[in-house]
C-alpha cells in the first residue's frame, strides 16, 4: 500500500525570536498528533533540547526529540539532516508530523531544498515554513541598525558584497517563509506593531500571510496543516547568498561567533542579571544562553539573554548524577572580543 508523506514543518527565526517558546506551546496542544521534533542549535550547549525535553508533552516522547548540534543545519544538510531523517522514517512508529527547528542563524533554503532528495522526496513533504518574528527587535532596528557601519566598510573594501550579515539572514528567513508569526506583541505598542508588520512586509516580495503572538501561543492548526509542499516552490525563494554565489561558492557562519563561559556558583541571581545586562549592551552579544548553579537552591536557573533583555527562572531539579555548574553560550557577531566578553562576564559573578 502507499504510504502517505508524512508533513514536515520547518520552524525559523532569528536568534531569540521565540521558536523554541512555540514549539514548546504546539507539543503541549498537539490535539493527539504524535511529533518528532529535529532541533538545531548554534553553539555547543544544547539549551533548546533541553528545554522542549523538560516540557513532557505526551505528543513527544524523549525519543522523538533529535538533536542536531553539528553546526547549523543549512551547512549540514548531507551529513546530518539527511542522515537523521532517513533514520527517523525507517522507525516502525513513524511520527504523524515532524517539527525542525532550525538555528537562529540558519538560511531555510538548503533544509527546504533537501526535501526534493530522492530518499526524503517519496516520503516526507515540508507542510510549510513559519518564520517566527521578533517583534521587539525589529521595532528596536535591530534589522537594520548598522547600514552607516556596513557603508563605512565598503568604502573601506568595495569588494564587500554583504548588507548587514543580521538584515540579510532577517530578510533571508523571511524570503522561505509560508507564514509569518510576529511574536513578543506584549513588547510592543500598536503604533510599533504597525511598523513591524509594514517593515516585514517590505522584505518580502511573496507576502505571506502574518498572525500576531505572544510567547509563541498560536493554535496548533494554525501552524500544522498548511500543506504548501514548499519543497516544489524552493527555487521562488533564493536567499542573497545564493543570489550573490550562484557559482558554487560554500555558504557559512563566519559572520558569527558562539563560544560557553564556565562560571562558578552564582550567589546572588539578581545581581549577577543585571550586570550581565551591562556586558551584553556593551559587548553587542546577540544572545546568551545557559544555566546557573544557585548555591542552596535545588532547582538550577535557566538565564535567557535576547539582546539585553534577560528573562530567568528556576527550571527543574538537578538531576541524580548531574554535575551542578553554571554554563552559558554566548553569541555574537564576528568581531565581538570574546577575551574581553569572557573576564566581563566572569567580573559579573
Ligand atoms: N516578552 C516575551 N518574551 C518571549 C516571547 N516569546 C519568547 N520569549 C522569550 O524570549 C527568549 C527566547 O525565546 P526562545 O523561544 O528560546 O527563542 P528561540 O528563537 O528558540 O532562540 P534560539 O534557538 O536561540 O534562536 C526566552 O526568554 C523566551 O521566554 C514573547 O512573546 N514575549
């Protein structure tokens, strides 16, 4: 008999916009269906597996949870994706939907474009693309803050054929997407949610359409069930780099930088957030991610840094065995000075 292709969405979005926060929602409002979940991360902590794990949605089991931390999925298309995919449909319980969350920094294109491998192509179909929104950051400029540093430079370097590597990996995600989610409204003010919508609207020629959120709370048949089949029209929604590189020139992550600070115990949460606030405004770290050891507190904290708003809470018990430590991701663009982030960091402590 012949199997249905099993719907495949692929969940996108710059660093911090709140794909995870979503996901994290959908499992927890399935409605029955069974998912498997293929996340990607940038930098080598894991915090987003991590958290979807500790959701116990019964949609996802721990094992339908894949990571993939080998670098940003769009690079590892052949040696990762495929490979996980293949091993995932060969399973005897085949999930009814499978979820990918890529990286923050991750182009959709080349995982869309994966879709038409033959060994994908007969069983799976990409049901749509979401690209999740951060509403706050694009009311802040975020997008389209450094035109004056990025001119600068190509006076300095006319070869220099990027925009600002944030604006284009903002427009590039948007250019993939079926659906458009402007996340964090409760950020935001109606006139500020009306320039997002007309500024998101100008970076994309194929207008897709776009629904408001917050913390990612959107119905699950809103985002599952879309069944666009995206992987048919990939060729509609080139991103700069392949726009600019049609020669065969290798795509990469250059323009960004993660590295993880080991700290001790961090006595005092409250104090330690707010100068960690002062370090990301001065340093221009994008994200920062992780968990801190609390002395006396058996719950460990999770510390969520998007720009310099920081959201922390205490997330779940150290497990049995579990090493107590405080570990956070940093990343941030290509030239951050990650000495100086790494001593500003641990004067925080
Ligand atoms: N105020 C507010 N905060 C939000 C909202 N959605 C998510 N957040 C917070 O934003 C931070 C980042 O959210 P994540 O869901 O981890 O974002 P992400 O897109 O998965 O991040 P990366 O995987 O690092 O790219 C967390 O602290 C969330 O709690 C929202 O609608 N409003």
């Amino acid at each position: 008999m012949l199997q249905q292709k099993i719907p495949a969405t692929v969940i996108t979005g710059f660093l911090g916009a709140g794909k995870t926060t979503m996901i994290r929602n959908l499992l927890q409002n399935a409605g029955g269906k069974r998912i498997a979940l293929i996340i990607n991360e940038f930098g080598d902590l894991g915090v987003d597996g991590d958290v979807l794990k500790g959701c116990g949605a019964e949609a996802c089991s721990e094992d339908d949870i894949i990571e993939l931390t080998n670098g940003c999925i769009c690079c590892t298309v052949a040696d990762d994706f495929i490979p996980t995919m293949t091993k995932l449909l060969e399973r005897e319980n085949r999930p009814d939907h499978i979820v990918i969350e890529t990286s923050g920094l991750a182009l959709p294109q080349p995982l869309v474009a994966a879709f038409n491998w033959p060994e994908i192509k007969t069983q799976v179909t990409v049901d749509g693309v979401i690209t999740v929104v951060d509403s706050a950051a694009v009311a802040a400029g975020r997008f389209a803050d450094d035109h004056d540093k990025v001119d600068a430079l190509r006076v300095e370097d006319e070869n220099l054929d990027h925009e600002s590597p944030l604006e284009e990996l903002f427009e590039d995600q948007l250019t993939a997407a079926d659906l458009i989610v402007l996340n964090k409204i409760d950020l935001i003010d109606a006139e500020g949610l009306k320039s997002v919508r007309d500024e998101v609207a100008s970076r994309t020629a194929r207008k897709p359409s776009m629904i408001e959120a917050k913390n990612g709370e959107v119905a699950a048949a809103v985002l599952l069930g879309l069944g666009v089949g995206t992987e048919d029209d990939i060729a509609n929604r080139k991103s700069h780099h392949e726009l600019e590189h049609e020669n065969g020139e290798e795509h990469d992550h250059d323009e960004f930088d993660s590295f993880v600070v080991e700290l001790p115990a961090i006595a005092e949460p409250a104090a330690f957030i707010e100068r960690l606030k002062g370090v990301i405004a001065e340093h221009d770290v994008l994200r920062l991610k992780g968990f801190a050891d609390v002395p006396g507190k058996p719950l460990r904290l999770l510390v969520q840094a998007v720009g310099s708003r920081i959201d922390h809470y205490f997330e779940r018990a150290w497990a049995p065995g579990e090493t107590r430590g405080t570990r956070l991701v940093v990343i941030g663009l290509h030239d951050m000075d990650e000495a100086a982030v790494r001593a500003a960091i641990a004067a925080a402590v």
